[in-house]
C-alpha cells in the first residue's frame, strides 16, 4: 500500500515538472517582448517577461521611475545577468520599435508622431520613439519660424521624407504634411463655397484699398467700399489688425483662389427705402462729416450722406468757401430739396431751414423808407450793409453823398458802422436792396433850382482844375463845372495857368441839366455881360455929359471890383 502511494507521488511530480516547464516561454537574445513590472529598487525594475526567471532593466533607461503593474516592451539582451535573471533594455525595445514605425510611414506615407527635443545646425532634432530624426528649418511650418525656440518640447506629427536605417538617418518635414493637409481642407473649402454664404474670418492686414481677411484655409479680399454703407478714409477707420468679423461672400473665382468679401452688405442698404424715410421737404439732423470747395456733405444716418450745396448755406451772406460756416464734426439741421435713388444722391439745404426773407421783401422794405443797417463788406465802388437776417442793402459810392465826389466808400464808412439809409428800390430776382445815404439828408440841388436859373451870375470857390476845366462849389453840395474854352476870350491850353484851386471865380450860368444834376458857367459870358453892362452905363453917362473915359479902362476897373468882392 505505501509502495503505491510512493509510486503515485513521483509521477505527480514529473507531471507539475512538464507543466511548468510548458508555461516558460521560448525566450532567446534579441528578442522584443512584453512583461509587467513586478518590482523597483534605486537602480533597476524588475520585469515579468514569462521567463523562469525576471529580468532587469536599468532605471536609467526610463524618463520617469516607472510603477509595479506598469506593462511595457522591452529588448532582451542576455538570458543570465550576473548570474541571475534576463538583462532586458526599454531604451532599445523603443528603438526598434520606433524604426519599425517609420520604416512603415516610409513606405506608407503615413505621418508619425515626435516631440521637438532641441535646436541644431539647419533645424531641431526630433524623438520619434527611441530614434532622434533631423528636421530641417525649412520644413518645420508652411511659413518662415520667426522664433525657433517656440517648437522646443512640443509634439508634432511629421511626414518621413528621407529613411537610412544603416547610417540611423531620418529627415522629416512638418510643412509637407501640413501642406496636404492644406490641400484637403482646400478641397473641402471651394465645394462648400458659393455666393452669398457668410463666414466669420480674422482680419489677416490693413490696406489703403482694403483689408485681407483670414478664412481659414484662403484669405477674401474685403474691399474698402464694402467696409460700410457710410464712407470711410480708410479701412484702419473701421477694422484693426486681428479683429474677428462676419463677412459675406460677393464673388470669388476658384482657379485664381480670390474671394470678394463684403461686410455692409450683413445689414440693410439705407438708400433702399431713402425716399420714404425722406421726403423732399422733410426736415433732418446730421453731422457734417466733409468740407469741399463746392458745398458739405451731412451724415443724417450711418451709410446716408447729402450734400449741401454753397448756394444752400444763406439766403444772402455770398460765402467764399463752406469752412466760413461749417467745419467737420458740426451738428446741423436741414431740408431736403432732392432724392436721386437711383444714383445714391441727396441734396439738403442748411438756409430753406428758415423762411426765405426776400419772399416779402418788397413789403417790409417800400420806396423811400428810411431804415438802419450794419456795413458788413467795403468795395471800391459801393458798402453792403445788412439790412436783416438774410437781406443785404447795396450803399454805391455816388449815393453817400450829396456835396462831394466820393472816390472810395471807405473814406467814409468802416466796417460795423450803423447807419440810417433811405430805401431806393428792391430787386427781388437780383435779391439787392439800393439804399442811399445821402438821400436822408436835404438835396441841395432843390435849394439851388428854386435860387438860381440859366442866366444868373454865381460867384463860388474853385475846388478842383482838370485837364478840360474847373469846378467851381457854388452852394455846399453844388458845383459847376467851367469848361476851358469859357474861362477867357483867349485860348487857354491848361486851365492851371489861369486858375488856381482856392481861388474865387464869378460866372453865368449857361445851362442847367437837372436830370444829369449838371451846370455849365462860363466866365467868358460873365465877362462879355459885364463889358455889354458898362458899355451901356458909359453911353448913358456921356449922354448926361459926364468926362470921357476910356472903355477899355471902364471894364478893368470894374472887373476888378467884382473880383476883388
């Protein structure tokens, strides 16, 4: 009974002796296998790899102390270390792993994964597993890097472009896979693209005709009138490098790669429905957002300007220019006089604001009534001073006065002066009002016309010589004028030699033209007059006996007397 036992117990043991041995794996040198950590010390992990025994692998071959339970490949190196278990390596089970990998994309074209471990001469190089791979400068971004030092540490996926596993040389490029990946979603961009469909984009640069915007895979031009319905100088005016904006497509060709974009075109035209919002006649406020020499332009909403002609500032002010009225900023109120749809035009008017002043003009300002008015502007020839808001009376240089010829109007009037003025007549189409000044004060032509006729004789101061004669003041405000054939029996070539301005004259009078509001005297007349007189009262003293006397001598001495009075 033992013996039988005994015998049982031998086979049991030869039969777990198989068993074991059928669960060891079939591990040799240079194999890539897989084990569980089972244990760790200061230097190394103990790795479960199925062998009879565990191996060993060198904690120096791992970036981070790795945990018990972690699974993991590893090379084997040897079978016995040191007399004990199998010497395994991480670092070369990476390796082969890794070269496998690229071997694969290679031939594939399948991108891999690395991370950008530092900065060589021409580029970085790359870990891809346990490989370092080279990429050059070149081929690490679709544009130039402008700071290299930003791809350090970081993990890309790149294409294999170059593979000699001998030498242990790998070239990548990140840029030809971002390339064809550019190349895709360009694909996918122009099927999905059509007129009118709304993107939102980045503002990629600033020009003066217009801005660049960043789509995505292709930039869209936003021209610089499709910014916004109002106008701008410049784009900088509306957008800013980097801003996000929603855009709308306008136009675009697929084999030249250009996209027009707009952006005013997201809201509403304003001129669509201008001549129901603003009718002719309508009142409207804006701001005046430009002086021309022509006029200004008024933004009365965003995206709606209309012009303001010079002609449309004042109803009688003459303006040179718009910036005497208006600069840039102001805010005004104005009439619309004209709404051109079709062309984008509105005309406004900053002076039908208020009512136009010369429409009753004639009634306000009747013939002959004396008013007052401000001297605004001084000519050579006439003063225009205003009479009212928007009415402006014309004060001519022979209306100024009645006793002098007035060369200039400033010799007598300044600018600001107030003066009384008589209203001569009113031209409503020439929108003018004639005012006289010296037609307030008493015409001395009356006082003359009821003291003197054709025939009289008038003794009066020279007050000027000419060429052709001399004036003679007969009353204040009167002169005659002295031809030079009449100053004496002789001829006389210059009046200068005879006359002298000061001097006291006596003369006939001639001829009257009070319509011209001129006299003709003639000292010949007078002369011939007084010689007829004398001659007269030397016949009649003969007569009577008296002595005789010259008549030569008659006349000289009563020449004289007159002169001399």
């Amino acid at each position: 009974m033992e013996e039988k036992m005994e015998e049982r117990d031998e086979i049991t043991q030869e039969e777990l002796k198989s068993i074991y041995e059928e669960t060891i794996k079939g591990v040799s040198p240079g194999d890539v296998v897989r084990g569980k950590v089972v244990a760790v010390t200061d230097q190394e992990a103990m790795v479960d790899i199925g062998y009879k025994a565990e191996g060993v692998v060198p904690l120096s071959e791992f970036e981070s102390p790795p945990h018990v339970g972690d699974e993991l490949e590893v090379y084997v190196k040897t079978l016995s270390h040191k007399g004990e278990g199998p010497l395994l390596s991480k670092r070369e089970a990476d390796r082969i792993r890794a070269w496998k990998q690229l071997r694969e994309s290679f031939e594939k074209g399948t991108p891999v994964t690395g991370k950008v471990v530092r900065r060589v001469k021409g580029g970085f190089r790359v870990a891809v597993g346990g490989v370092e791979a080279f990429l050059p400068m070149s081929q690490a971004d679709l544009r130039p890097v402008k700071n290299p030092d930003e791809l350090l540490s970081k993990e890309f996926q790149f294409k294999v472009v170059d593979l000699n596993e001998r030498s242990s040389n790998v070239i990548l490029s990140r840029k030809q896979l971002l390339e064809e990946e550019l190349e895709r979603e360009k694909t996918a961009f122009w099927e999905r693209m059509k007129v009118g469909k709304v993107f939102e984009g980045k503002v990629k640069s600033i020009t003066t005709y217009g801005a660049f915007i960043d789509l995505g895979v292709v930039d869209g031009l936003l021209h610089i009138n499709d910014i916004s319905w109002k106008k701008i100088k410049h784009p900088s005016d509306e957008l800013s490098k980097g801003q996000r904006v929603w855009v709308k497509v306008l136009d675009f060709d697929k084999d030249r790669e250009r996209i027009s974009l707009g952006m005013k075109q997201l809201t509403p035209d304003p001129w669509e429905k201008v001549d129901e919002k603003y009718p002719v006649g309508s009142r409207v406020k804006g701001r005046v957002t430009g002086i021309v020499d022509y006029g200004a332009f008024v933004e009365i909403e965003e995206g709606l300007e209309g012009l303001v002609h010079i002609s449309e500032f004042s109803w009688s002010r003459r303006i040179k220019h718009p910036s005497e009225v208006l600069k840039e900023g102001d805010e005004v109120e104005c009439v619309v006089t004209a709404v051109d749809k079709e062309n984008r035009r509105l005309s406004l008017s900053l002076k039908q604001v208020a009512p136009d002043p010369w429409e009753t003009v004639e009634e306000r300002y009747p013939m002959g009534k004396v008013v007052e008015g401000v001297i605004t502007r001084i000519y050579p020839d006439r003063a225009l001073l205003e009479l009212e808001e928007g009415v402006e009376g014309v004060l001519r240089s022979e209306d100024l006065s009645w006793n002098r010829r007035v060369r200039h109007p400033g010799d007598l009037l300044q600018r600001g002066d107030k003066v009384e003025v008589k209203v001569l007549g009113v031209d409503v189409e020439r929108r003018k009002v004639r005012v006289g000044y010296k037609q307030t004060k008493p015409d001395p032509w009356d006082e003359f016309l009821r003291t003197y006729a054709e025939g009289d004789d008038v003794r009066g101061k020279v007050s000027s010589v000419t060429d052709f004669g001399v004036f003679l003041e007969i009353m204040d405000g009167v002169e005659g004028l002295i031809h030079v054939s009449q100053l004496d029996d002789r001829k006389v070539k210059d009046p200068r030699e005879v006359v002298k301005e000061g001097e006291t004259l006596s003369a006939k009078i001639v001829k009257i033209d009070p319509a011209a509001r001129r006299i003709s005297l003639s000292v010949r007349e007078y002369k011939r007059a007084k010689e007829a007189e004398e001659t007269s009262k030397f016949m009649d003293t003969q007569s009577h006996g008296e002595g005789f006397l010259k008549l030569g001598e008659i006349l000289g001495k009563m020449i004289n007397r007159e002169n001399n009075k």
